[in-house]
C-alpha cells in the first residue's frame, strides 16, 4: 500500500460515488415531489415526445366527449318542443272531432280555439331554443336580395338564421346616410316595423343593428349610404333551387360588340361590369370585375375572328360567350355593366346542426342532425294553414290533415331519437377510449411512489454512508504523521 499525501485517491473516489448517489436522491426527490417519472425531455426523450401527442389527444377527447353531452342537452330541449306540439296536435284533434259531427251546436267557439293553438304551436317553435339557437324553426336564409343590398352601399350582411318568421317572408330595408358615423335603419314586413340606429361606422369600424322583434340582424360599414328602393329581401328555408339571371344589361353587352351571350347561372356575386380592349394579333383582352368589392378576373382570347368562344371566369361563375365582333368595350361610362337576380324556391327548411365528437376532423368523428321547421303554417312537417273547424265540412278535412300532420311530427320525433341514440352510443365509445388514452399516458409518464420511495431510499443510505466514509478517507494521509515519528 502507497502512502501519499498530495493526492487522496480515495477521498476522490468516494466523493465521486457519493456525487452520483445525491444526483439520484435528488432525481428520486423530483418524482416523489411532482408525482411525474419524466419531468424534463432529458428523463425520457421517445417518452416525452409519445407522451405529449397522447395527452393532446386526450384533451381532445375530453372536450369531444362534452360536446356530446351538450349536443343531448340540446337535442333533448328540442323533443320537449316537439312533445308539446304533439300535446295540442292530439287536442286539435279532439276539437276537430267534436266539430265534425253533428251534434256540435257551436262550432265558432271550437274553431276560435283552433286558431290560439295553432298560433301557439308556432310559439312554441320560435321560443324553443338552445341558448340562442332556435331548433324548431327550421334553417333561415336570404333567398332573394334587392339591388341596393350590396357592400357598395355599406351593407356588409344580413343574418337572418334566428329569424322569428316563417320561411318565404318578404322584408323591405330602409337606411339613411352614415353622418358622423351614424346611420338609421328600417325593416318592415308589411304588419310591423322596427328602427334601430347604428354608431361607430369610421373607417375600418363596423356596426351591427339588432332587429329583436324579427330575429335579424344587418352589419354595416363605414360606406352606409341611404337606401330608399331596392331594400327587398325574402327569408327561406335551407336547400331548394335557386335560379339566377341577368339584368340590368348595359347597352354595349350586345351582339353588335361581340358580346353573343352571359351565362350567370353559377354566378357568386351579384353586380359586375365588362371591359374589352382589342389587339393587334386578332386577339382582345376580357376582364370581369366585381363592382363591390373592385376585384376583377381577365383573360385573354385569341383568334377573335373565328368561331365564338366561351371566356370561363372561374373566380365569379359566369361565362361570357365573345363572337368575332368583339369590339372596344370601356366600362367607364356604366354602358358595360350588368346584375344578377336570385330567386330560392322549394327549400326543405331543415336546420343541420352538426357535433364534433372526436379528436380529429373525420367524417367519422362528426354527426350531423337535421330538424325541420315545425310552426304551424309551415309545409315541412305540420302544414296547418289555412283550415278551419267552422263547419262540418271543414272539420272532417281538417281531421285528415291533422293526422298527417301527426304522422309527420311522429316522424320527425323517431328520426331525432334515433339521433341521440346515435351520439350516445358514439359518446360512450370516445369515453372507452380516452379512459384507455389516459392510462397509457400515466404508464409513460406518471411516477411509481413504490419503486420511487424504495430508490430514495437506497440513495439517501448511501449518502449517510458514504459522508461517514469520506470523513474516514480524509483522514489516512494523517496516518502518515505515525512514520514521521519513528
């Protein structure tokens, strides 16, 4: 055995092992402190990363498996709507009934009670909401607008998908000029009239009048200008045919300027202009544009002398068939432009609500609930206008409609329920798997308090041992005092 007194190699050599085991105490500390296994990417590099993609996932999940139970909630409010309206159905029926035989001698006074059950089962279906999305009035949507609703006009939009009228209702709007950043709008339906004013509309700031009593709403922008003609606009239902056509054609959209035919049956927006300039090489440059919002699409022709050819402008859905009379068309004098009309008819009026109910954005993780518009005067499930129990006649006609009309309800009821049953199911699946989602996190992630105690342990033994032994290295350089002395 060497005797040195420079160099304690075992001072060092304990001290290095008594380093590692106070690195591993404090490891085992970190995990019995935070309850994590990894705490830090260092700890477990592939785990942080497993770990990390399955939490998101499971938060998810988490939040999906809320959806749907809100979506039941939600669902479930609209079959309570649906049962009342089932309740007056079956007492329609009754009166009915009653008013069909003979026996009856006072029919006005069934029939006056028809009426105030009818005009409440259209109560019903306006006031059923969830929150403030109504479910028993079917979808609303603009089916027609007037010229002057445009941008241009600082008419930015119209909501009417909470409207409190019946699908096929005519509006008429009227607005005065923004001053001062102010302007003053006025919806009629023929019966009643609302007027709401508007603040803040400068610059890019836009305004929002709320028409209550209608259930619409119109954005405008800082372009407000008066509008007095041209206001119409009709609300119905979701889907149908919407036809569009030209007007408003200007005077040099002609065959005499090569401008053989406007096909506008796609067409996205609804005011444009033309602009032609003719080249040297038997070609012309076409240009669309939109006239609200100044965007323009172009294309060039070649061979204008030949055959007519269609100019497909892709951006707007509209074809311009051009013939080899195509002349110099400048639409600064307003002679270029031309108007597209819509017209909506026979839509379904069925509101389609849809529910994310998984953690990705899959067909599969999605479903989607169609109910249609249950007010009394509406064609989609009751279809109740117009009859009457005032007579004989009249009662035994009304009999057969209410028992279609409660066929229809029935049906519509069935295809609701078997809506929820459908999200319960697929909710219940979600919960399974974010249950097993969550365990596999925890395997990766969490802290074993056993195993980490038992470590802790163990680590802090060698650190009491090990401070006892390097007091004890540190003093066997002393030992070499006893050989000075001899």
């Amino acid at each position: 055995m060497a005797f040195r007194v420079n160099t304690n190699v075992s001072s060092l050599n304990t001290q290095r092992w008594l380093g590692i085991s106070g690195t591993s105490q404090s490891k085992a500390l970190e995990r019995l402190s935070s309850g994590y296994k990894i705490n830090k990417a260092s700890d477990d590099a592939a785990g942080v990363a497993i770990a990390t993609k399955l939490n998101v996932k499971s938060v998810s999940m988490t939040k999906s498996i809320d959806n749907g139970h809100q979506a039941l909630s939600m669902l479930q409010t609209a079959e309570g709507g649906m049962d009342q309206i089932s309740n007056i159905l079956t007492r329609l029926k009754e009166l009915a009934t009653q008013a069909a035989s003979d026996n009856t001698t006072d029919r006005t006074a069934l029939d006056n009670e028809r009426s105030y059950l009818e005009t409440e089962i259209s109560n019903i279906a306006q006031n059923t909401k969830y929150g403030t999305t109504s479910l028993l009035q079917g979808a609303k949507t603009l089916t027609s607008t007037g010229a002057s609703l445009t941008t241009a006009n600082g008419i930015v939009g119209i909501d009417v998908s909470n409207a409190s009228t019946s699908a096929g209702s005519t509006f008429t709007l009227t607005m005065t000029a923004a001053v001062a950043g102010a302007a003053t709008v006025t919806i009629t339906n023929g019966t009643s009239t609302e007027i709401v004013g508007v603040s803040g509309l400068t610059g890019f700031h836009q305004g929002t009048a709320n028409f209550s009593s209608f259930g619409i709403k119109v954005t405008l922008s800082s372009a407000a200008t008066a509008i007095a003609a041209g206001g119409g606009f009709t609300v119905g239902g979701s889907g149908g045919t919407t036809t569009r056509t030209v007007s408003n054609v200007g005077s040099d959209l002609s065959p005499a300027k090569g401008i053989v035919d406007i096909d506008v049956s796609n067409a996205t927006a609804a005011h444009f202009d033309v602009k032609v300039l003719i080249g040297s090489f038997d070609d012309a440059s076409v240009r669309l544009g939109n006239r609200d919002t100044g965007m323009s699409q172009v294309f060039v022709v070649s061979n204008v002398s030949g055959p007519d050819q269609v100019v497909d402008f892709t951006d707007y859905g509209v074809k311009i068939t051009v013939g080899a009379a195509l002349a110099h068309i400048d639409p600064a004098d307003g002679n270029a432009d031309f108007d597209v009309d819509s017209t909506t008819t026979g839509g379904s009026a069925a509101s389609s609500f849809d529910f994310q109910l998984g953690d990705t954005n899959a067909t599969s993780n999605q479903i989607s609930t169609g109910i249609k518009n249950f007010e009394y005067d509406s064609s989609d499930v009751l279809n109740l206008a117009g009859g009457s129990i005032a007579s004989k006649t009249g009662a035994q006609a009304y009999m057969t409609r209410i028992d279609t009309a409660i066929s229809n309800l029935t049906t519509e009821r069935g295809n609701l329920g078997a809506s929820m049953n459908q999200i319960s199911y697929h909710v219940a699946n979600v919960e399974t798997m974010n249950e097993n989602v969550k365990s596999s996190v925890s395997t990766i992630k969490d802290a074993d308090f056993a195993a980490e105690m038992a470590d802790f342990t163990k680590n802090q033994i060698l650190q009491q041992s090990g401070i006892a032994m390097l007091a004890q290295a540190n003093s066997m350089p002393q030992q070499i005092l006893s050989l000075l002395k001899g």
